[in-house]
C-alpha cells in the first residue's frame, strides 16, 4: 500500500479496531483499557507490514525525531527551543520512510478526551507541523480513545468542545481533522467488568500546519 493521507487514517483505525478484538481475545479486557503503548505498537506494526516504505520508531527522542527530518537546521534549532515540545522528552510514535529512515510522521496516544491534554498534545504537534512546511513531518496525529453513549453519536459535541479549546489556546487556525469509529463494546470499569449503556469511540485527529 502507497501513503496517502486517506490511507493513513484508514490504517491507523483499521489497526486499533484489530487491537481492540485482540485486546478482548487475549488479554479479557479492551482497547480502552490498555496502556497507551499497546495502541502505538499495533499501530506501528500495522503500518511496517501494509505500506511499502515505512519504518518506525517508539518512544522515539524529540531531538533524534528533528534531526532525521528533511527540515532546515535553522527551524530545527528553533524547535529545540520551544519549552511546549520537551526537547528532552520522546514521542508515542515515529514513522520513518527509505532507507535513510527520514522521519515522516509523529503519533500520539492517549486515554480520554480531557480538553486540557489533549490542547496540550495538540500544540506540541501543531509547532511540528507548523516549522515543517512543505517537508516532513507536516502531518501528525493525536490518536485517542474515549467514553460514549452506546447508541447516541456525540462526536459532534467533541468537535464543539475541541474548537472552543482551540480558539481558548489561541489555535483558531491550525488545520485539525478528526474521524471517529462507532461506538466500540465492552466498556470496561475498573474492575474491567462490562458496564452496561457505556461504550468508547476510537478518535484520530490529523493536525497539519
């Protein structure tokens, strides 16, 4: 399979609905119980077997992430100095393409859809995207899971609620676009028993600059 920002997107769901029947199957428990990790190593998996030309890198350093990149040594210096992206710190996920393994594109996993991390990811992302332009890593994704009603759609109040977010933080014109699965069975509590009326979506946010 050649990348594509559709195929991408469709990936990245394919792979986790997969991990999700995996998760039931061999674990007794469900995607959105299962650490962060679990997501970003099917995901990686996923893309190194179905594409042609992607490699991957886990918990992959910032500053390794930048240097491997096709970016100008100038906007990477100035990336390096952006409190927001941790220089010190690693990403969930990193796609690399060709022999060179130039970076491509960054992934990250949460649990939830509490506004104030996910802004928090979402800018570090955005200021990716944004010293990026035209060259890799222009394209990035936050990918997450969270509670919904089993047959009610509320994906509309999370985009209601993500571009109130957005505008709050200042981010009013960063170019965000989000997919979601149906609502996906069993919800699990904490004692990983089902938990009836309650169900979880699986939401990818594409972020350019």
């Amino acid at each position: 399979m050649k990348s594509s920002p559709n195929n991408r997107l469709n990936a990245i769901m394919e792979a986790l609905l997969a991990a999700h029947d995996d998760a039931q199957r061999l674990s007794r428990s469900s995607l959105h119980r299962m650490p962060e990790f679990f997501m970003a190593t099917r995901v990686a998996d996923y893309f190194a077997e179905h594409f042609d030309n992607f490699g991957y890198r886990l918990e992959a350093q910032v500053k390794r992430t930048f240097e491997a990149s096709d970016m100008q040594v100038e906007d990477i210096a100035e990336l390096l100095q952006e409190p927001d992206l941790r220089p010190d710190g690693r990403f969930d996920l990193v796609l690399h393409t060709g022999k060179r393994g130039r970076t491509a594109h960054i992934l990250e996993f949460k649990r939830g859809d509490a506004m104030r991390g996910l802004i928090s990811d979402i800018r570090r992302l955005a200021k990716v995207s944004r010293h990026a332009g035209r060259h890799s890593l222009k394209t990035n994704y936050l990918v997450l899971t969270r509670r919904c009603p089993p047959e009610r759609d509320t994906i509309d109040r999370l985009i209601e609620r993500l571009d109130m977010a957005l505008h709050t933080a200042g981010l009013d014109d960063l170019d965000v676009n989000l997919i979601a699965s149906d609502p996906q069975h069993p919800f699990l509590n904490h004692d990983h028993l089902p938990m009836a009326n309650r169900a979880f979506q699986i939401v990818i946010l594409e972020i350019q600059g």
